[in-house]
C-alpha cells in the first residue's frame, strides 16, 4: 500500500467515524463507544456507536473532543500508536517465536495493557508495556520490568503457561492474563464476571483477529 493509498484510506476511516458520531447525535458527549464490526468477508469494517453483531469489538472511545484509540494505557494518538508499534514490532516477533506464542496476541496484550508504552505503571503496581506484576515475574526469576525487552519476555512466558493451563483457549488465557488463573478456575473455567475482564476479553481478541488478518494479508 503506497502513502496515497494510505492516505485515501485513513480520510475514508476518519470520515466513518465522523458520520458515526453525528447520526449518533453525541458528537459532544463524553466517553461515548466506537465499535467496529466486519463483513462475511472479515476485511471490510464498519464503525457505529453500538454492536451490530457478533464481530462488533469497542475500538475507541470519543471524549467530547477527540477520539482516542480505546488501550489501557491511557490517551495516546493513532499515529503515536501505531508508531510505538512498529518500533517493538522486531522485538514482539522475536520474543513471539521464542516462547511459541502468536505476535498478534503478544501485541494485542500490549496494545489493551500499555498502549505499547514502556514506562507505564498501573496504580496496582502493574509494570511496563504487558503490565507485568512483580510477583509474576518472580516465578520467573529476576526481571527488569521497565526494559522493554525483559518486560515482553517474562510477560511471553506467563502467557504461555496459561494457554498451556487452558488447553490452548485463548480467551480464557486472555481472561486469566488479566485477572489471575485461580479467577477463572473458580468460575468454571469461565471468563469471571468482573466489570474490568468482561471489558478487557473483547478489546484483546478484537485486536489479536485484526492483527491476524493485516499478518495474514
């Protein structure tokens, strides 16, 4: 795709979203939800300010003023963002292959976690870019969290042993990532019923089906 391209294609985005927001009529409202769903053919997106169907996943939230990519760590442009990626992109697909994970998960993870920000911290004491609790990462050994590097691989590591946990159920390994195995367990393995998982589950696997679909294409 050449930057005329790219470009004809971002004014046709921003349009979408723009026509999304006036026939909502809340072009003015705060924390208003963007989702995006996709056709039978998965590729051609549409965006509205609720679920259309089972592909519907919030892809950003609107504030009264401006659109923001809808990522846990915190308000970020699409242009940062997409920036921030493909900087870590070398190191997301090395760490990926080592740990036998898809790349589109690991960045799906990191995009809801961090919004590919390095240095973030939660008020929980989550760290980095995959928001890697300190007593995670010392079933691994000694990490340091905000090295990106470090942070992305004992993040990997814990990811792999839930997926190994959950059969290779990658929703419930999502779910687990975010609110402990032992939650899920409880509830049956089951994604638990808390407000933050039941939000973060679909913002993940919105991300990790995009990202399969732009690797794949």
């Amino acid at each position: 795709m050449d930057s005329r391209q790219r470009s004809a294609l971002m004014s046709a985005w921003q349009l979408a979203l723009g026509m999304t927001l006036i026939a909502a009529g809340l072009a003015q409202a705060e924390d208003m939800k963007i989702y995006r769903s996709y056709d039978a053919t998965g590729r051609v997106p549409t965006f509205s300010d609720r679920p259309i169907d089972r592909s519907s996943r919030v892809y950003a939230v609107f504030d009264g003023k401006q659109l923001w990519p809808h990522s846990g760590g915190g308000p970020v442009s699409l242009p940062q963002l997409a920036a921030r990626r493909s900087a870590l992109e070398p190191l997301v697909q090395r760490i990926a292959g080592m740990h036998g994970i898809h790349a589109a998960l690991l960045k799906a993870i990191i995009e809801v976690e961090s919004g590919f920000d390095a240095g973030a911290r939660s008020p929980k004491g989550a760290i980095g870019l995959m928001q890697v609790m300190p007593a995670t990462a010392a079933r691994y050994g000694h990490f340091n969290l905000y090295s990106p590097e470090q942070n992305v691989d004992v993040g990997a590591r814990y990811l792999r042993d839930l997926l190994a946990m959950f059969n290779g159920n990658v929703r419930l390994a999502v779910a687990a990532y975010n609110a402990g195995e032992n939650a899920v367990i409880r509830h049956g393995n089951r994604v638990p019923p808390y407000q933050e998982t039941v939000r973060y589950v679909p913002m993940v696997m919105e991300r990790y089906d995009r990202f399969r679909t732009h690797a794949g294409s």
